[in-house]
C-alpha cells in the first residue's frame, strides 16, 4: 500500500469517528472549538487550555491533535471543581 493510500484509510477512520460521535450525541450537546468554549465562558482560549491540562474539564480527542468540548459537560465540571476548592 503506497504512503497516499494510508493517509487516505487513515484520513476516513477519523472521519468516520467523528461523524459517529457527532451524530450520537444530543442537539444540546454539540462539540464545540476551545475559541467557541472561551467565548461562551468569558475566558481566554489559553485559560481553557490550561483546564484541559490541569483535568479540570473533559474533552473529546477527534483526532491526534484535534480537541472539542461540550459545554454542558465543561460546565458541570468547572462547578464540582469550585466545590472541591472551597
């Protein structure tokens, strides 16, 4: 199989990923960009980095590099972690 061919099976398991959890999951429940996070927050992208890195927030993987969000999930989490820290 030639290095194109590979990219391309690789390319539509992604794919095909991503259109399964996207379509299992409920309207309310879209994944969402960390700029599209931020703004609905009121926070700086790199403040919701920091969460994701501190596993203060869930995320979704959809790829080796591509991360979203659900908002309701993220919501949840930042109120349990405020409770914890208090």
């Amino acid at each position: 199989m030639s290095n194109g061919a590979e990219i391309a099976i690789a390319t539509a398991g992604i794919t095909h990923l991503f259109i399964k959890i996207f379509t299992t999951m409920k309207t309310d429940d879209k994944l969402i960009t960390r700029v599209e996070l931020a703004a609905r927050l009121g926070v700086s992208p790199s403040t919701i980095y920091n969460y994701q890195r501190w596993n203060w927030i869930r995320f979704h993987r959809v790829g080796p590099r591509l991360v979203r969000y659900v908002e309701s999930e993220v919501r949840k989490d930042l109120a349990n972690q405020s409770t914890i820290a208090e």
